[in-house]
C-alpha cells in the first residue's frame, strides 16, 4: 500500500516523539525526578522573565516535563523540552530547546545572562555595548557575553573563579539567572537522553558554585 509522503513523515515523527518521551521518562527514574510529561503545573508561566522566553516567536509550549522536589532545601528542579514557532512564508518554523530550571531560596542572583560570544558581539563591545569582563580569567571573557542590569552586583556574586572556570572550556551553554531562578540550556538544542542527564550535573554544579553559603 502506498502511503503519501506527508502522511508518512507525520508517522515517523509521531513514533519519534513517543520514543524520546519514553526514553526521558526512564531517565527521570534514573534521576529521582518525577515525569509529568505535559505542562500539568503550568510551569510555562515561571519562564516569562527569561530572555529565551521573551525572545520573538509564538505558539510556545513545554513538554516532556521532569520534576524534583526538595522540600528540605525549598527547591524545584525541571527538566523540559521548550518550543515555539517562528513565521517563515506560509509554513512557519518550529524549534526545540531543551532546558534545565532550577528555583531555590538558596539563591540570591542579580539578573545576569551569560552566553557564548559571537564575532558580532565582539563588534558590539568595541561600540560600546554591554560584555562583562573579567581580567583574572581572559580566556573566559574571550569566549563569553556577559550581562546583567547590575553590572557590580554580577561581578560579585556571579562572577566568581569558579564561575570562570566552569563555563571557560563549556562554550555551547547558556546560563540565565535571577532571584531565585536560574536556567541553563544550549540555544536551540533539543538534547538526547543522555544529554539531558549531563545537563542536570552541570547545572546542578552551577547551583552549587551560585548558591548563598548556608
């Protein structure tokens, strides 16, 4: 029997889709998360003061939600796959970001966006635009875009050795934080499985270099 081709393609995403999702809810096992898969807890409103929310684009949505709760610490751990559509002609582009979350009282963060930098951020800094330097640590400052609405507060409670370090080598990631929220994610990347489990390490040794000392 001859399928036609949409037909066909809509088929193999289908059994794509419940593969990842069957795949990420064993990993949340593997991790002590508990996997909801769709946004039951509207979670998708906690994201609105991020830029890779705010960022142009419509139809945005999460799934594939993992969650951690810690009661002790007062934190929520998420792992999700965010996406939305950008207009392109008559057919609209989709994409896909996966992304670690983490909200903790433990946390006490100026709003500060780090990223990978471009040629064209490079230009931006030699016309004056905002990039955080840090000159104990050039090789970071090389590789990064760093900014934040309060550029003392950034350098003292973000901009740390460790910080440096971490992010000095792991030049795909970028990290957003504010208050008690922090994110990380590679832009534009839907992770595999195993993936998604080394983003939960590093964001959780992120969390552990960000946090207040107790």
């Amino acid at each position: 029997m001859f399928l036609p081709f949409p037909y066909l393609q809509s088929m193999i995403s289908r059994k794509l889709t419940t593969a990842r999702t069957e795949a990420l809810r064993s990993l949340a096992r593997q991790l002590d998360f508990q996997f909801q898969g769709e946004d039951t807890y509207s979670d998708i409103t906690l994201l609105k003061s991020f830029q890779f929310y705010r960022q142009f684009g419509m139809s945005k949505e999460i799934h594939n939600v993992a969650r951690r709760v810690d009661p002790m610490l007062n934190s929520t751990l998420l792992t999700f796959d965010y996406t939305w559509k950008v207009p392109a002609g008559n057919h609209p582009k989709r994409f896909y970001q996966t992304v670690f979350f983490i909200q903790a009282k433990d946390l006490a963060l100026p709003d500060f966006f780090l990223r990978p930098e471009s040629f064209f951020d490079r230009i931006g800094a030699w016309l004056g635009m905002q990039d955080i330097d840090y000159s104990e640590d050039q090789a970071f400052s090389d590789r990064n875009l760093l900014k934040g609405e309060d550029e003392e507060l950034v350098r003292q409670m973000v901009l740390t050795p460790q910080f440096a370090r971490m992010f000095r080598v792991n030049r795909e990631w970028t990290v957003e934080g504010l208050g008690y929220y922090l994110v990380i994610y590679k832009k534009r990347k839907l992770l595999a499985p195993p993936q998604v489990a080394d983003l939960v390490k590093r964001g959780l040794e992120l969390y552990s270099v960000l946090r207040e000392p107790s």
